[in-house]
C-alpha cells in the first residue's frame, strides 16, 4: 500500500528493531486530533509498556530518538506515551495529488458466490442486499490486488422452482408478453400457495409437484429454467452486477459431484452409516468435533431412501469450489451489457479453470448460519483446515421496507425491478426540481436511482438489520449515494469550467494551507479504506470513507475567512490554483473510483 502511514509504520519497525524489541505489536499510524500537535501519531509505546516494563512516556522517547524519518516529514515529536509525527504540507499535498490505481495482484483465488436465487419468481427487494453486498466485495477485492471469481448458484432442482413449473401446467397459463417473464411466473407460484394454504389440497397437489421434481432433477426442464434465470439476469445486470460463471445444482448431481463428496467424507471417522437408532440406515456425520454447543450433532447427508439432503450437495459444491472435486464442464452462456463473456456449468461443455479457489466468500442471510458452519466442518472433517479456514460467511440481516417485513412466498413483497424503477422515477422528479435544464436527464437519473438503492444496501454494517426508506435513499445530504455523486459532479463542473478557461498552470505544493493539508489527510485514507474492506469483507468502510471524503470536500469548498470564500480554487493566484485543481481533479477521482467499486455510476453534472 502506498500513502503516508506505511512508510511511517516502516520507519517505526525499523526503530523499534533497533531498540531490540523482537517481534512488535500491531504498529497503528493514526491522524491526531484536531487539537494535539502534529500530523500523524502512534500509541504503539502504550502496547509495549508491560513487555518492557517501563511507562509509556519513556518507551516513545527512545523510539523518537532511534526514529529515521521518511520523506516528507519535517520533525518529529513526542506527547505523552505518543510519538507524533510533523509533515511537510507541500510533501502532504504532493502526495494526495497523485492517482491511485488497482494493487498490484497476489498470489491465490477468491471465489465469491452472491445472489443464487431460486430461479422460480422475480427478485424481491430481500434480495438486493445480497447482490449489493456481493458485487462490491468481488470489486473491492479484485482492487485490492486479489484474483476474484464470481459466481451465481442455479437451484434448478429446487421444491420452489418446481411449484412454479407446476403452476403454470396446472392453472394451463401460457405467455403472454404482458410483462416480464419472471414476474408472470411469480404470480402463478403465489397462486399456487394461496390454493395449497387449503391442507385437502395441497395433498391432492403434492404428487404431481412430485413429478415436476423428477423431471427438474432428470434435467428434462432445463430450458424453461433458463426463460426463467435468463429474466432474472435482466434485473441483475439493472444493478450493475454481473458474474463470471453459472453453476447448477443438476450438474453438480449429473457429473457425480455429489457421490464423490459422500465417499470422501465416509472415508472419515466423521461419516457412518448407523445400524439402529433415529439414523438407521441413514448416512450421517458428526460435527461435534467442529461444532460446539449442539444438543445433536448429527448430520444426515443421505436419507435411509437413498434421497441426499440439501445438506450433501451444499457440502458437494463448497468442495468442488475449494479444488477438493472436478468433473464440472463449461461452456459460454450470454455475454453481459459490459462485454463480460458469462458463462455455465453444462454437460455438453469443456473443461475450464473455474473454482479450485484458496478461499472462497458466500454471500447469505444470517439466517443460513448453521448451514455454513457444517460447510467448515465438512471440510475439517475431510482433513482441510486450511480450506475450512478460508471458507468465509459474509452473513447480513435481512431488509425492511419502510419498516415493513417481506415474505416471497405470501407475495407481501417488493420486487427488485419495482424498486428500481421507482428509485429512477424519484430521482427524475428530484433532478427536475434542483436542475430542469440538465442534459442526459434519464441517464442520471438511472444513475441516481440505482446508485441509491445500491448505496443503501452497503453503507451499514452487514450484521445490522436494514430498514429502506425513500426519503433517506434519494437524499442529496447526508448519508446517501446522491450525496457522493453531487460531491463527483460539483468538483466535475469546476474541471470544465478551468478548461474551457484554459487554466493548467503548475502547480505549486509549497503553497498549501491547513485547508489543503486537512483535505489531502482524507484523501490519503483512500488506499487503507479499501484494503481494510478487504481485509474485513465488507463494503461498508469503504462507503463511510466516501462519506467522509465527500463531508471534507464539502467543508473545504464552502470554508470561509471574514466571510469571505476562503479556498477559492478558479480565482485563486497562480501556483496555489493549481495546486487546488490538482486536489479537486485527484478528489473526483478518488469519489469516481470509490463509487466504482460499490457498483455505483458517478455522473459528471447533477
């Protein structure tokens, strides 16, 4: 990473080395306040107060006087238990002014697996945090120097997407055109469980759903899943999300996935096959070993019919994803709005490099946490605490709508492409109220409107609950997307404005002042922003940073001195302007990137 604390947490090792201190505590670089001297500080003298046994004052002392500053720094001094850190503010400003680009790669897969709805009805907004959360932390990682795979699970041997093949058969609806595909069927699949909440008839329907199953899992109806995924992409591609590969669920059955996962698990001692008990006949697997607190620990991956649970086949698929299994074959399905090939499991296709991944994300409700905790201990029980290691659950809690609960199945819910459009048709009405004569009106309106649904979705923290409201999405203050993207446009107009004035004189570092130092700090805690949502697997410290670059900006452009604009950047003399159109042309691109990377449109004017 480049910027200013790693160098400083360079300098401080170095320093500390020299003191003898054998394997240092975490060195944290911090900004100080706005009422303590210097620029930067570390506390790292109060880690390591008990090792040495000596107070904190003392131990920063010696680390000051062993200290070789990096460049850029003028002094340094110590305050208290903290060494603090004096830089150049023409260094500061010279270093914020640079461009910033992707990390350069490391060394082993990420797979993230998002979204993996059943392919049976329309998405509904529950499903939007997923898909949200999902793509920004394959784009974040891909940033960050990771090689990342995207992947969207196809349970085409699902209960659900059988009842909605069924409905149509039953009630002998036949297409229309009237409206989207996945939606149509949707309605037939609420239909069809408003009829089955009648017990009488659910029991008189439940053999011919039956035989639907039969048909999906003997892969006889796989095209009419694929009308059905093929309209589900469309809303998918609305968000700016797209994937690498499809994988379904039959594949991973036809190509004898799931039969290699039970043999290699029954070669564990983890795996048997009880003679007596609830569990005769079954296979079974105890997790006691990896799971704690479980009144039974049992597992049944294949029933006393034969018949393999979910279970199994989740296990089956997370080790073909880690490289523990192959037989998997590939071919091109469509290629997405961005040009990017997108392809699928197929039993007619071609061997191809897909998963065999060192780690791997699943993006899923809270509510799937057990499931995910058996996925680990499969694989510690297969003897890959490695793989088990890198298996991560980005797990978040579900979504209101306007303080509302929403439930697929009794249809009390909101569809995602319900929400886009009247995401877009708001902030239509709010562009026409703040500027009617804006050109490419819809287009950034789109972009507003997705970009604040999108927003919503990322910039609280996965665990907490999320309650989606209208007036909080579109706002143009505060903590939503429309919010950034002005900060984008504001500094955008300032950029033309300087060209077509033809203003590009040098600029001259040595002239910052506070107000440029103070926006530079912010602008230099890009890089560690996106690492550390990397690192974390949450996209929601990358969204705060914005927040908090876009709240600086905001400061820096309206600061005031006697009442008068104090950061004037067009008026401003020679040097000190470019140096500010330096600043403001790294800041849009630093909100442009950042946006970017939370699948986020940045328009030019607003």
């Amino acid at each position: 990473m480049t910027g200013v604390k790693a160098p400083l947490q360079q300098a401080v090792a170095r320093a500390l080395e020299a003191l003898g201190v054998d394997e240092p505590p975490p060195i944290e670089i911090q900004e100080t306040p706005p009422n303590q001297p210097g620029d930067y500080g570390t506390p790292v003298a109060f880690r390591l107060a008990r090792r040495l046994r000596k107070p904190p004052p003392q131990i920063a002392a010696e680390l000051a006087d062993q200290l070789s500053p990096p460049e850029g720094v003028e002094r340094v001094e110590v305050a208290g238990g903290y060494v603090n850190f004096f830089l150049d503010p023409a260094w500061l400003a010279s270093a914020a002014a640079r461009s910033v680009g992707p990390a350069p790669k490391q060394d082993g897969k990420v797979l993230v697996e998002h979204t993996s709805v059943n392919p049976n009805k329309e998405l509904h907004v529950g499903h939007l945090r997923n898909v949200a959360l999902g793509d920004a932390i394959a784009r974040i990682l891909d940033f960050a120097g990771r090689e990342v795979e995207v992947l969207n699970y196809i349970d085409d041997t699902g209960r659900q997407s059988a009842e909605s093949l069924f409905a149509l058969e039953h009630y002998g609806l036949v297409y229309d055109g009237s409206k989207k595909y996945d939606h149509w069927v949707g309605e037939a699949y609420v239909r069809l469980h408003r009829e089955m909440e009648d017990e009488e008839a659910k029991a008189r329907l439940e053999p011919a759903i039956r035989a639907v199953l039969h048909r999906l899992e003997a892969g006889e109806l796989r095209g009419e899943i694929e009308k059905l995924l093929a309209a589900q992409l469309e809303t998918m591609w609305s968000l700016n999300a797209e994937y690498d590969v499809l994988v379904w669920e039959s594949d991973l059955v036809r190509e004898g996935l799931l039969q290699q996962a039970l043999e290699l698990l029954e070669a564990t001692p983890y795996v048997s096959r009880p003679s007596e008990g609830k569990y005769q006949g079954a296979l079974v697997m105890d997790t006691s070993a990896f799971i704690e607190g479980m009144e039974d620990p049992y597992l049944v991956l294949l029933r006393s019919d034969g018949t393999a649970t979910y279970t199994a086949k989740d296990i089956a698929f997370q080790f073909w994803k880690m490289g523990l299994l192959s037989g998997l074959r590939f071919r091109p399905f469509t290629r997405q709005p961005s040009g990017r090939q997108l392809y699928t499991s197929h039993p007619e296709g071609e061997p191809m490099p897909f998963g065999n991944a060192q780690e791997t994300i699943n993006v899923i409700d809270v509510r799937q946490s057990y499931p995910q905790q058996v996925l680990k201990a499969a694989l510690e029980a297969a003897g890959r605490h490695d793989l088990a290691e890198g298996a991560y659950h980005l797990a978040y809690e579900t979504v209101l709508l306007e303080g509302k609960p929403l439930s697929g199945r009794k249809g009390h819910t909101v569809s995602v492409d319900e929400v886009l459009e009247e995401a877009v048709r708001r902030a239509r009405a709010v562009i026409a109220e703040k500027n009617p004569g804006l050109e490419n009106a819809d287009a950034v309106a789109r972009m507003v409107g997705i970009g604040a649904v999108r927003f919503a979705m990322v910039k609280t923290e996965p665990k907490k609950q999320i309650d989606f409201r209208w007036d909080q999405a579109l706002s143009f203050e505060g903590d939503a997307a429309p919010y950034l993207q002005y900060a984008h446009a504001r500094a955008a107009s300032i950029l033309r404005k300087a060209e077509a004035e033809g203003l590009a004189d040098e600029p001259d570092y040595a002239r910052a002042t506070p107000y440029e130092v103070e926006l530079a700090k912010v602008l230099l805690r890009f890089e560690e922003s996106v690492q550390k949502s990397a690192e974390l697997k949450t996209p929601h410290v990358l969204a705060q940073y914005l927040l908090d670059l876009a709240a600086a900006w905001n400061a820096y452009y309206n600061a005031k001195e006697d009442g008068r604009p104090a950061t004037p950047v067009l008026t401003a003399p020679q040097g000190l302007r470019g140096l500010r159109l330096a600043l403001v042309r790294r800041l849009k691109q630093t909100v442009a990137t950042g946006l970017g990377l939370l699948g986020i449109g940045a328009p030019e004017a607003m």
